[in-house]
C-alpha cells in the first residue's frame, strides 16, 4: 500500500507511468485499475480528492486485475470510502479544512454514514481529521 498526495512531485512522477484499465464507477467513484507502462505491474487505485486529497495505492497481481476486468470482482480494500479515509489518516496524510463546515465534510460526514449507519461521531472525526463534536455539527447541516 502506498498514500501519495496530489499534486506533489511523486504524484507526477508515479502517476503519469500508469494508465487506467478500468472505473469501478458507481458508489465506488473514486476506484479504479491502472497498469504500469514501463514493468506492467497492476495498481488498483482509490483517488480520495474530497477530503484528504491523496492516491491510496495497492499493487495487485495479474490474477486479481483479470479478475476486476472479467468479472469486476474487486479486491475489498478500498471499497468502502471509510477505508480509504483511514488508510489516509494512519498515513499522516490529511487535510486541514479553511471553511470548517465547508459543503466536503459536511457531504462526506454524511456519505459515511449513510454507508454505515452505526458510524460514531467520534469516528467521522476521526476520519475527517476534526473533533467528534464537529462531526456532529457536520451531521446536524443539510449536505444539499
């Protein structure tokens, strides 16, 4: 696994040798399948450009990326969008917020638990790199 924030040099450098295979699309729209253009080792990528702004990286084998591309039989990783906010914040990777109640947070706090309904406030927080009571306020505003 690897987290790189966009926009950095290692962004650049990592990302432009990779081209994309495939989307998962739907509720995952931040997942897909790319492909190395120089060693052609796969990377199922999650590119979380809401909150943290970063790629959540992990490299797969030729089996499993045959496996998303005939089957869409994605590996669980990344499928959540609370995995890849946690990957992010165990990574050190995150974002401050100048707008604490910016239409981000409030949308994504919401997403979460939408996503998993027995979700705690002290764990959006901790997912969005703010206090439990922010995350609370975050749930009390109207995402739209």
């Amino acid at each position: 696994m690897a987290v790189i924030g966009m926009g950095s040099q290692r962004d650049e450098e990592v990302l432009g040798s990779l081209d994309r295979v495939c989307d998962h699309g739907g509720r995952q729209w931040w997942l897909y399948l790319s492909r190395c253009i120089n060693c052609q080792q796969f990377w199922m990528i999650a590119q979380e450009e809401r909150v943290h702004d970063n790629y959540c990286m992990k490299r797969i084998d030729a089996r499993v990326a045959a496996g998303i591309v005939t089957d869409a039989i994605w590996p669980e990783d990344f499928l959540d969008f609370a995995s890849v906010l946690r990957l992010e914040r165990e990574s050190g990777q995150i974002a401050q917020f100048l707008d604490p109640n910016c239409h981000a947070l409030v949308a994504t706090a919401h997403d979460l638990s939408r996503e998993r309904p027995d979700i705690t406030f002290d764990e959006i927080g901790y997912l969005l790199g703010i206090i439990p009571s922010h995350a609370a306020t975050l749930m009390a505003l109207n995402p739209w």
